[in-house]
C-alpha cells in the first residue's frame, strides 16, 4: 500500500479555487495518519464547508504527547467512535476534555476473509473486492440507524468534532461521504475526498489481521467501486441520496437547513 506523503503540518488546510479540497493532502497530526479537516469543499450554492468544524480520522489509540495537545487545542468537544466493541477495547483512544460517543458499527468483511481462509479457500482479487462492495451496501442499508444517530448529533452538538473508525476508510468514509453529500457537495468531489485514504493512511502496526497480500491490499485501501455499491444500494432501495436523507437519516426540509446552515459558510 502507498505510504502517506510527507507533508507538513498545519491546521488550515486552503481549499482551491476550482472548489474542491486541497490538491495535496494536509497532516494534521503525525500519529494519526488519516486525520483531516472535512471542510473547504464547495457545497449547496456554492457556500464552503466549514474549516475547523468537522474532522475524519483513523484510531486515536497512538496519539503522540505533541499531537494530543494539537488535537485538544482544535476546540473539538465531541468524538464519534465507530468502531466495534473488541475494537475499542483492544485499542482504547480516551481523550481527555472530549466527549466520547459510541456509534458501534461491528466489522464484517476482515471476519468474512478470515472465514474463507480457515476453509482453505483464498479469495480472488475479484471476490475481495465484491466483499468489500457487500461491506459498503450493509453500511446504506442495514447501518442506517446508526449513521441516524450520527446526524442527530450534528444537529443537537454544532460544536467541532471528529469521528472515526479503526483506518478511518470504511465506516468513517461512508459517513463523510452522506455528510458532504447532505451539505450539496458534488460526487466528484466526495469520492475525491474519500480517495485521499490512499495517499494518507499508513496501516497502524497495532491493528492485527492476517492475509494474503493481494487480500490485504484491497481490504486496507479504498476503491471508488466500494463507494459507488453504497450510493447504489441507495438509488434501488429509496430512490437516490435526497429520499435517503429524509427517510431513513431523519433529515427533513427543517434539518438540512439546520445542518447546512450550521457547516456551510455564509
């Protein structure tokens, strides 16, 4: 897998003029290799996504002295845990003066490798992909509660937060993806954002999972095809994202302008 590019520290990340996030991707903290502000994207009418407000990262089981002190002078109050139960045990990520909310979301698609492993059956490059397509249409459909959840405390919380997963690709880049999509972000741009994984995370050495590496590759990085099986997934099932919003999301006519109103600027 590509490693993270070398680039310096800030926590401003400029959009560009063309509307989309900065062109080289910005390191926030150094221990937390997928951490990013979600902001500077051009969304509806052309009002910015707020900077400083709302940030995706990886685990933050590993935060060096100088990073925790950089994260807690972000005046972030919230942080939204997606991970699975054994996930936060094995790798806890309590920081101190933020507010920890547990969105659980359990793993499927590293158990599903293992099973066909111990079954003396390797999957395919193919087969890994069309398991992780599975993993993204579980997230549209059988995790939409959870994601509920997630919006509801934008709402009722308009103060900055970060939420995550255990890379900050899967779970985390499904619910950046709706996020932006809800404040009018273009396609293009979401999937941009959600590719950016690629260049910044760096597979923790504290995460344990096994496998051949052709397997390994995919299930450590994101494709656009992943993306794309959830969005579709919301096309066949609730007639595209705006009816996705409104039903299942809980996000009437009333809520995306609070939202909006609350992340774009004005």
């Amino acid at each position: 897998m590509q490693q993270a590019d070398n680039v310096g520290m800030s926590t401003t990340p400029t959009p560009s003029p063309a509307g989309h996030a900065a062109a080289e991707p910005v390191r926030l903290l150094r221990s937390a290799s997928n951490f990013r502000d979600l902001g500077g994207h051009a969304g509806m009418d052309s009002r910015r996504v707020r900077l400083g407000r709302v940030y995706r990262s990886d685990h933050l089981a590993a935060l060096t002295p100088d990073d925790l002190r950089t994260l807690q002078g972000m005046g972030i109050t919230h942080r939204i845990d997606f991970r699975g139960t054994a996930e936060r045990s094995a790798l806890a990520s309590e920081v101190a003066g933020i507010t920890t909310l547990a969105l659980t979301i359990e793993p499927t698609v590293v158990h599903r490798v293992q099973a066909l492993l111990e079954q003396g059956r390797e999957p395919t490059e193919a087969e890994t992909v069309e398991l992780m397509c599975q993993t993204y249409r579980g997230f549209a459909r059988d995790s939409a509660p959870v994601y509920a959840r997630f919006f509801r405390h934008l709402l009722e919380h308009p103060t900055p937060l970060v939420f995550h997963c255990t890379a900050g690709k899967d779970r985390t880049g499904f619910a950046a993806a709706l996020l932006l999509g809800a404040l009018g972000v273009a396609r293009d741009d979401i999937v941009e954002d959600y590719l950016l994984t690629n260049r910044l995370y760096v597979r923790s050495p504290l995460v344990e999972a096994r496998g051949p590496a052709h397997v390994m590759d995919i299930l450590w990085s994101v494709q656009p095809a992943f993306l794309e099986a959830a969005f579709t997934a919301i096309e066949q099932d609730f007639g595209g994202l705006t009816s996705y919003l409104q039903g299942p999301m809980g996000l009437g006519p009333r809520e995306l302008t609070q939202l909006r109103d609350s992340l774009l600027e004005t």
